[in-house]
C-alpha cells in the first residue's frame, strides 16, 4: 500500500515537473531571443525591436536607402537595410550570438531551412553560401564571433552592390 501512494505521489509530481519544464523553455524562447525586423518585411518593427531588446538603434542614411543598426546590451548588432520604399531587402549581423534566423528570414524562412537542409555540410566547420534567384545567404563564424548576411536580389535598389551589405 505505501508503495502505492508512493508511486502515484511521484507520478503527480513527474507530471508537474514537465509542465513546469514546459513553461519554463516557453518562457526562455519568448524573452531570450532578440527579434529583428524580417527580411522582404517593412520598417514597423525596428522600433518594437528595439525596445524588446533595450538595445540602441542607429540609422545611417544613403542615397537610395537606409542602414538600421540595433546593437543589442551583449554586442551582437543587426544592420537592416531598407529600401526608400519602406521595405527591408537585405540584413546583415555580427556578435557573439546568432541572431534568430527564423525572425531575421521572415517568410523566406522555409526557403532558407530548406536550402540549409540540402547542404551537406559540418556545422562550425565551413561557412554557409545559399545562393538563390529569389534569396542569399553568407554566413560564418565560430562560437562567440559570428557574422553574416542575406538579401533578395530582386529588391536591391538600382545601383546597389551585394557587396554593400556589411
């Protein structure tokens, strides 16, 4: 009998545990990450995006676009390149930490995973080339030094050079 109780106590409590587990990865997802403005998105979140990560914001203007740095408190930045439409064609990122790519892509986020998917590759070993009609990606790096860049080559203002993304 008293193994019985037992064994329904620690059940009860193994169950509660998990859910707790459970809530606790949610809530570390939520809060952890940074977020940043989508790639193809418009401008209406940098400044969500910057308060989110109590980071400084920087904005650079150029001749057909601007340059939107968040530097968030732990150095990683994101430079956010915008169109004068309004309209994010390009991102690029350095720090100790990737930034969250699946906010970063926005919705060519299924078209990077799957291209990252196709790759055969060793992670932290070579560096990440995807090159698409519709999308690019360069990424590099080891642990606590990581950089890279995307942009969609359809949106690139005229007289832009994929070399600008820095």
């Amino acid at each position: 009998m008293n193994l019985n109780r037992y064994m329904m106590k620690f059940s009860h409590n193994l169950r509660l545990n998990r859910i707790g587990f459970v809530a606790g990865l949610a809530i570390l997802a939520v809060f952890s990450l940074p977020a940043f403005a989508s790639l193809g998105g418009n401008l209406d979140s940098v400044s969500a995006d910057r308060v989110r990560m109590k980071a400084n914001l920087t904005v650079t203007s150029k001749d057909t676009y601007n340059v939107h740095q968040i530097q968030a408190p732990e150095g990683t930045i994101v430079d956010e390149y915008v169109s004068s439409t309004g309209t994010v064609f390009a991102v690029a990122w350095r720090g100790h930490f990737m930034p969250d790519m699946q906010q970063l892509m926005g919705t060519y986020f299924n078209q990077y995973s799957a291209a990252l998917q196709s790759q055969q590759r060793h992670f932290g070993h070579q560096p990440l080339n995807i090159k698409q009609a519709e999308l690019v990606v360069q990424t590099g790096g080891h642990m606590r030094d990581y950089f890279g860049r995307a942009y969609i080559p359809s949106l690139l203002p005229s007289g832009f050079s994929p070399d600008q993304i820095q």
